[in-house]
C-alpha cells in the first residue's frame, strides 16, 4: 500500500482516485497525531439506534465532528447533553467516504473533573482487586422487610423522593432516618458513621444510601473509600441509589443492589402492600381449596375403611383360632425334627460301630516296644557316659594349665611366636610369659647359654 509520504516525494504528476486521497491522508494523520485529551462544548449530540454516538465538540473559535462507538459508549458513565463541557480521549482521523476530519472518541468526561476521574479508577481497581465488588460477597435482601433504614440528609430532596415512594408502595414499613450531610467537606466520614451505626444498632432490616442528582463533585462523597468500606463492613444489607441512572459511584460497585435512582432504591426495598396482600389472596385461596380436597379425601378414606371395619371381638377370635393353628404347626414341626435327629444319630452309631477298628494287639505291641526302647536308650545313655568321662580324663592330662603348675611358662615374643631355643632371644626383647596363675611382661637382659645348649 502506497504510503502518503511516498506520494508527496513522487516527481511525475500522479492521479489519485479521491478514496485512495482520503485514505492516505486518514494515515498520515492517524500516525502524525497519537491519542490526546482535547476539551471543549458537546453540540449536535446524536445517539444512533446502533448506539453509537455522534456529537461536534467545539469551543469559542473552532469545531471538530467526533464520533464514539457503541463499545467506549458503553463505559462513558453518562450521557452528555446539548452545552456540557467535556474532555475526550481521542485519536485524529479521517472519514474517507465523506472526507471529514473528525476525533474517534475512546473515553469521555466532564471538563475539569479529570483529577476526579483518574483518582475514581484508582480508588476502583484497588477495591475491585480485593473482591469488593465480588458478586459472591453481596447478601440477598430480604423477602419481606418489616423496617428500613434510609443514610442521607434530612434537607435532600431525595429524602422525600424515598419516603414519598415507600407510603406509596408500603406504608406498613417503619422507616429509620439516620441522618448525614451528602456533599461538602467531611461528608464522607459522617456517611460511613452514619451507614456504622445503623449496622451495630441492627434496627432495620435493609439500608438505602441516596440522594439526588449532581455533579461528580457533588457526588465525590460517595467515591470515597472509607464509605465504600462502610458499606463492605455492614451487617445489614445495603441498597444504593445515587443521582440520576447514568451516575456511577464506587459506593454503587460495593452496594448489595445499585438503584438507578433514590426512588429506584425505595421501589426495590420494599414490595408493594397491594401486591403482598393479592399474593396472601391467593394463597388462602389455595389453601382453602387443598384443604377442602383434603377433607374429601380423608372422608372417603374412612368410608372406605368403615366398609372394612369388624368387630374387636370377632377379629380376636379369629387370630387366636390362628395363633392355635400355628402352635399346633410348630409343636408338630419340633417332633419331626426331634424324631429325625434321633434316627440320624443312632444310625451314625452304628456305622461307627462296625468301622471301629480293634487296636488292643496293637497297644501291646507298642506297649513291648516302648518298654524295649526305654531300656536301649538307658544302655546308650550310660556307654556314652562312659565315653565322656575318659576322653575328659585324656584331656585333663594334656592341659597346659597342669604343665603350668607343675613350674613350666610358656614365652611369647612380640610377634606372637612361641620361644623355644635361646637362639630367639635378644637383649633388650619384651616377652609375655604366662604361669599357672596370671602372666607378666619381661625384658630379656644378659643371654647366659647353658653348655648342655652349646
């Protein structure tokens, strides 16, 4: 694709097609210009069925046409008016078909809030990463709500919008007012104490936060942290409605149920009597038709087992014939068994008679044989006693020990070796020598050969 810088530098004259002009020059403003904040007055705003919008955004000398797809629509937060002042997040384009300039819109907010904005999405993505907007953390209201705790300023206009729209739908709802100023310096910690003590105090059985409408400065009170906190924090499960249904506050995010508006939130909390009292209409009817059908059916039960009814007297009679019947059966039953068992056991005595085998020449035999045995192992026993004490005899002969006492020792060197001639003795050698009773360590000394050993 031919680029508009490359058209620029072409020496020949060239023909461009009027699409393929605007398109160059769509891009070389797409890349000339990134994406900037331009400020200036909302006119001739348009919201397409498509829900697009389109709208010119101008100030006291000039004006550009902008458009907003329905996607960044969507997160805008409000829809501006005919006259709002208003900043614009947008990248610089061309609409080649008609070969309009004009701003492709990705985020918008009211001039001279952008502070307030970006500290709102901050204060947003923190809370939403700790799972306070969590729909898994937000309690069910309850069915049928008995008191209602209202947070707001008693001076609001909304005050009466909620009270006004609850005598309306249900005026047998108490209400509790715990007051708390909704803008200003201070307004903040006075809402969550405010939303506290309604939590601890547990009068009421569902708490609305609200007022009306206004600015984001206006309703900067309810972007704080510490209400959303508040309202994290309660017992009591908290609806919030909060200016018009185009105002997001962070309190909205946190509450268990947002209200597009305070009379939105009032409708919410509590059902209409009309509809409560049609509701028990049509439950009485209900029962009083179950419990007709159920009388008609317990009446024909009974008739039915009236039919099958007889007399106490008759019916003992009956099961006590039955009962003898039965003692007859089992007594009859206990003497067959009692019979068959005493056959079965006389003819096991029989057979056991005739396969019995006689083992009285087999117990004298092995009476003879154990008498012979006892004697052999007697005879044994006694020659290898014998035997024992004259090998001992010899061994007693051939123990050193004896030699020993008889004034011998025994020499060893230290290499362990046993001196026999006194060609192994040197002066100065260690020996072990061994008696009869204990050894000792000697040094050999001067070596004196005897003549009889030359």
């Amino acid at each position: 694709m031919t680029d508009a810088g490359d058209l620029l530098a072409r020496e020949e004259p060239l023909v461009l097609k009027v699409s393929a002009l605007n398109q160059a020059v769509a891009r070389l403003l797409e890349k000339s210009f990134p994406l900037a904040w331009v400020s200036g007055e909302i006119s001739n705003f348009t919201r397409a069925s498509s829900g697009h919008w389109y709208f010119t955004l101008k100030d006291e000398a000039a004006q550009v046409r902008a458009v907003m797809f329905r996607g960044r629509a969507q997160l805008a937060g409000f829809i501006p008016r005919e006259g709002d002042k208003v900043e614009v997040r947008a990248l610089v384009t061309l609409y080649a078909p008609r070969g309009d300039y004009q701003l492709n819109v990705e985020a918008i907010r009211r001039a001279g809030v952008g502070n307030l904005f970006e500290a709102f999405l901050r204060l947003k993505d923190t809370l939403e990463a700790e799972g306070l907007f969590d729909q898994g953390r937000k309690r069910p209201l309850p069915v049928f709500a008995k008191t209602v705790g209202i947070v707001t300023s008693p001076q609001a206009a909304a005050l009466r919008d909620v009270l006004t729209a609850l005598r309306r739908r249900a005026p047998h709802v108490q209400v509790v007012l715990y007051p708390a100023p909704v803008q200003g310096e201070g307004a903040a910690q006075k809402l969550a104490q405010a939303i506290l003590s309604a939590s601890s105090r547990r009068e009421c059985d569902l708490l609305l936060v609200c007022r009306g409408g206004g600015s984001i400065e206006d309703l900067w009170s309810f972007n704080e942290e510490i209400v959303a906190r508040a309202i994290a924090a309660s017992d009591v499960p908290v609806i919030v409605g909060v200016g018009h249904e185009t105002d997001f506050t962070i309190a909205d995010f946190v509450a268990d149920l947002r209200a597009p508006t305070p009379t939105a939130a009032a409708e919410l909390a509590a059902t209409p009597r009309n509809e409560w009292m049609g509701k028990v209409h049509l439950h009485a009817e209900d029962l009083t038709r179950a419990l007709h059908r159920r009388l008609s059916d317990h009446g024909q039960s009974l008739d039915w087992m009236a039919h099958r009814l007889v007399s106490p007297a008759a019916y003992i009679s009956r099961q006590r014939l039955h009962l003898r019947g039965l003692v007859g059966r089992f007594r009859h039953a206990m003497e067959r068994m009692q019979a068959d068992a005493r056959h079965a056991c006389a003819q096991l005595k029989t057979r056991m008679a005739v396969r019995l085998p006689d083992t009285s020449s087999a117990r004298s035999e092995l009476f003879s044989r154990s008498f012979l045995l006892e004697g052999a192992m007697r005879n044994a026993i006694e020659q290898r006693r014998h035997a024992l004490a004259k090998m001992s005899a010899k061994l007693e002969v051939l123990n050193p020990q004896r030699t020993l006492e008889r004034g011998y020792a025994i020499l060893v060197d230290e290499k362990q070796r046993i001196v026999r001639r006194p060609s192994q003795l040197t002066p100065g050698k260690h020996l072990d020598v061994t008696l009869a009773k204990g050894s000792t360590r000697i040094t050999v000394g001067e070596i004196q050969p005897r003549l009889e050993d030359i």
